[in-house]
C-alpha cells in the first residue's frame, strides 16, 4: 500500500507491505521487495517503508 501524507509544507511518501512469509516462498518475497524498492527509488517525495517484510537474513544481505 502507498500513501501520501502532508507533513507541514512537504510531502512524504508511506509505504506498507506485507511479504510472503513461507520458507519457501523466498523468491515470491524477494520479488515483492524489488518491487517495493523500485518504487522507492523512483519517488520524488521523501519516502518511508514500514511493515512485515519476512526477510531472512541471507535475504537481506543483497541489499544491505
């Protein structure tokens, strides 16, 4: 989910996901955080992502 919120004069960009959470579904859940990533780099607006990604931690080591 995506939502815009006025904050004083600006606006920031709220997003929200809830990943595949099976052991199995790990290229299902890698699919859906590429998503949310993408569109993150392509929002203008200052962006923050919060929610119930299900990342294991070889997962997140592609990123982080």
């Amino acid at each position: 989910m995506r939502f815009t919120v006025q904050a004083g004069d600006d606006e920031i960009c709220l997003l929200t996901a809830h990943l595949e959470s099976f052991p199995s579904g790990m290229a299902e859940r890698i699919s859906q955080f590429q998503e949310v990533l993408k569109i993150m780099r392509t929002e203008t607006r200052p962006s923050i992502f919060g929610g119930d990604t299900n990342l294991r931690a070889r997962e997140v080591s592609r990123w982080f």
